[in-house]
C-alpha cells in the first residue's frame, strides 16, 4: 500500500511530460494563439516560462533550478519519510502530488531551460488573466492543501 503513493507521483510526472510535450510540440500551437473552452472561462495557450511563477526571475535559470532542486528534494525527503508510517493518508496524497509536479518542472528546467505553461482563466481580476499555468502547477497547489489539512489528521495504528 505504501507504494502506491510513489507510483501515484510518478503518474503525476509522467502525465505532466506527456501533455506538456503534446502541447509544446504541436505546430498548430505556432499559428493558433490559444484555444478557449467554457465559453472562454478557461484558455489554453503555450507559453515558455524561462522564469518561476508569473515569468519572475527570468534569466536566472541556473539560480532557479539550484533552488527548486533543494525545495524539490526537501519535499521528497519528507515524503519519504512519511511512507513507513501508518496513517497519515491526506498529507501522502498531498506530498505525491507536490513531489510529482515539482518533478516535472524541475524536468522541464534542466532539460529544456524553461518549464512550458498552457493554462489560463478569464477572471475579474486583470493580474490572475496574465498567469499561464500547467498540470504540475495544480498539482503543486492541491497537494500543498492537502499537506496542510492532513495536519489535524488523527493518526490510526
């Protein structure tokens, strides 16, 4: 059973390179500035984030990948050390989606320089319209979520 919280992980990266490749490969991408579903809620569009969140930091790769690197292995290592445990369920959950999509873009910053983005949300608010996000981003903020309800969980013997 423990397993399972490392398998759902790699899933997670795995699923994240899967349609990020699809997405930065796709030529139509090139002539086809973005797609809009939910009646234009919700648009996808490729964008190469050669930054952290919100394009921040661009240019500084080496310094972003050093440092999301360490906050990458810091996660696992807590993930690791949560497995042997009993209980505990909501904060597994959230560490396998935390560690699976902080892998990817780490993957995505070493191999190709930037980390490809291609979701975005039509808001009233201006400033959430200009962020572009992927699968591990969600991936990230779920698990960060449930990393801290998974706190008050009691834990069974």
């Amino acid at each position: 059973m423990k397993l399972i919280w490392l398998q759902l992980a790699l899933g997670l990266f795995q699923a994240d390179l899967a349609v990020k490749h699809e997405i930065d490969t796709d030529e139509n991408e090139e002539k086809r500035p973005e797609r809009e579903l939910l009646g234009g809620a919700v648009r996808i569009k490729r964008l190469r984030n050669y930054g952290m969140a919100g394009g921040r930091f661009s240019g500084h790769m080496s310094s972003i990948i050093k440092f999301s690197g360490i906050m990458t292995l810091a996660g696992m290592v807590r993930f690791l050390s949560l497995l042997p445990k009993n209980g505990h369920k909501l904060q597994k959950a959230g560490y396998a989606l935390l560690t699976g999509g902080a892998l990817s873009n780490l993957y995505d910053r070493c191999k190709k320089g930037y980390v490809v983005d291609y979701v975005s949300f039509r808001t009233p608010f201006q400033r959430l319209n200009r962020l572009v996000f992927n699968l591990s981003d969600f991936f990230i903020m779920a698990g960060a979520l449930l990393i801290c309800f998974g706190q008050t969980e009691k834990t069974r013997g």
